[in-house]
C-alpha cells in the first residue's frame, strides 16, 4: 500500500510550498461561485474556473463542483456523484491511483472542504488548504494564470473504497428529530439562515426541528484559517459534547456542513456524518417541518 504525504486533513502554506514538485500531489481549486440570495428561493451558483484562470497556486488545476464534481441527475444542487462517477471525474484532473490531494478555494474554505469530504467518502488521500488562495498570497507565494501548459498527465482511476458511514439520508434525519433515532443534528449555517431571519435559496426557512446551531464561519479566524486547536475545541464545545453522538452536519446544501466536518475531524472525532441533501432536500416536502429561531430547542444541561 502507498503512503499517503499528507500530514493530517489540514496542511499549510509552508508545507505545501515545499512539496508542490511532489509527484504524488494534485492541488485541485474547488471554488465555487455562490452569490447570497436576494429572496427566497434565489438560487445561483456559478463555476469559479474563470477566476482559477486569472490567479491560482502554480500546478494547480480546477475541480468544478457545479460540473463533474456533481451529479447532475439528482434534484439537487452539489449533490455528490456516485463512487465511480467521482473516480472519473478525479482522473480527468489527473488524480490516479497513488495520488494525494490538497484543495483550497478563495471562499472561506467551505468548497476544498466540500471536495475532501466527498475524496474521504472514497477512501482517496486529501487535505485541505489552510487558508486557501488568501493565506497563500499573503505569505507572498508565487501565483500562475491561464491554463497549465503541462497536460493532464495519463492515469490510472483510483479504485474507490466507499465509506457510507460518512453520509446520512433524509429517512435518518427525519428519524432523529423525532426522536426516534439517537443522534445529533447540527446546522453548520450562519445564525441567520438557522433561526430563518435572512432570505434562503430554498423555498421555505428555518432550520430542521430538534437542531443546533454551529456555523462554520465562527470556527475560523479573521484571515479564514482554522481556529488553534485550544480555541477550535472550547467554541465546538460550547455546543456540542462527547455525549452528543453520533452528529449528523447539515447547511443548505451540504457545503458549509463539510467546513464543520473538517473541524470536528481535526478534533479527533469520528462519529460525524453528513446529510448530503441538507436543507434543499428537506424544504422541498411542505410536510418535513422547520423551526424559526422562538421555537428552537435549547440545549439540556446535561445527558440527553
């Protein structure tokens, strides 16, 4: 078996300009474009290819979340694709058996997040950038533009080993808050989006009954890097404890969950799912209720 170079699920800047001439490496930009919406059920989303065009890590190549990174059959947005779907989709950016990846995107991490999930579900070698495209320029690395002149290399698909364990399905979230099944649901969205005070790109608003809130922007710091891991532990642990499982992350579309999902992984905890549909899915059924923010559960002070 090959080892992977990857230090952790995080790695920075420093790190990766050291090994950018490693071969087993593929740093892919996972940006997406997605604008806040104006009203409810304003849903725009756009490939962030053309601003890889203008400025990206040297090497580098795009992985379109709004394209091949997504299944384009399913109801809904960045739904992820299928094992060998995605183990295409990683060779056409010249990801093989044998190769490590380290994403990064210019928003807030949210989207490399969402790609090392998606590469951890199969069992791929993936880290993500602290800090994105922002913490690389600042560290005043070398950028490139337009496209690489080195084609993608010729590879060999990985062989995806599946991880269900790492997604959870609407009949499971509908069954936990109920009641009916032991688990934790957490809305990774800003506090507006959970108590339903700001517009949604869905069509109803609120957050899934029974939740918490832990947005993912308040577990980074002021320049987009993940909080120290001191500061990491007491904000997640202001919400959420050992006792608290297994979690089950949500967002709008299963993007700003995966944030969370990294941090709880750096955490050390390996009971973290992700409901992949997130709140696009649950608001399309008029009958799957949502809460506002007077009539969310507060947290027990103990047990439960």
């Amino acid at each position: 078996m090959t080892t992977s170079p990857l230090p952790g699920p995080l790695v920075d800047d420093t790190w990766l300009a050291a090994r950018l001439d490693d071969p087993r490496l593929v740093v892919l930009d996972a940006t997406v474009l997605l604008p806040s919406p104006r009203h409810d059920g304003d849903h725009r989303s756009a490939s962030g290819r053309e601003g890889w065009l203008r400025r990206h890590l040297p090497g580098s190549r795009h992985a379109d979340l709004t394209g091949d990174f997504s299944d384009g059959d399913a109801p809904c947005h960045f739904t992820v694709p299928g094992p060998e779907a995605l183990a295409r989709a990683l060779a056409r950016v010249g990801v093989g058996e044998g190769s490590a990846v380290v994403a990064y995107d210019t928003g807030g991490g949210i989207w490399a997040a969402r790609l090392w999930w998606m590469l951890r579900a199969i069992s791929v070698p993936a880290a993500v950038l602290d800090g994105g495209l922002a913490a690389w320029e600042a560290a005043g690395r070398p950028l490139a533009s337009g496209d690489d002149p080195v084609p993608v290399p010729e590879v060999t698909p990985v062989a995806p080993v599946p991880r269900p364990e790492l997604w959870t399905d609407v009949q499971v979230v509908e069954a936990i808050s109920r009641g009916e099944r032991p688990g934790t649901l957490v809305c990774a969205l800003p506090a507006a989006g959970f108590d339903g005070s700001a517009p949604t790109r869905y069509s109803r608003r609120g957050h899934i009954p029974g939740s918490r809130s832990l947005p993912g922007r308040e577990l980074l710091d002021g320049e987009g890097r993940v909080l120290p891991a001191a500061d990491l532990a007491a904000r997640v642990g202001a919400g959420l404890d050992a006792a608290d499982t297994p979690v089950v992350l949500y967002c709008g579309g299963g993007v700003s969950a995966a944030g969370v999902a990294l941090a709880l992984t750096l955490l050390g905890r390996e009971d973290v799912s992700l409901y992949d549909g997130s709140l696009e899915e649950w608001s399309k059924d008029p009958a799957r209720p949502l809460e506002p923010r007077d009539a969310a559960r507060t947290r027990p002070t103990q047990g439960g």
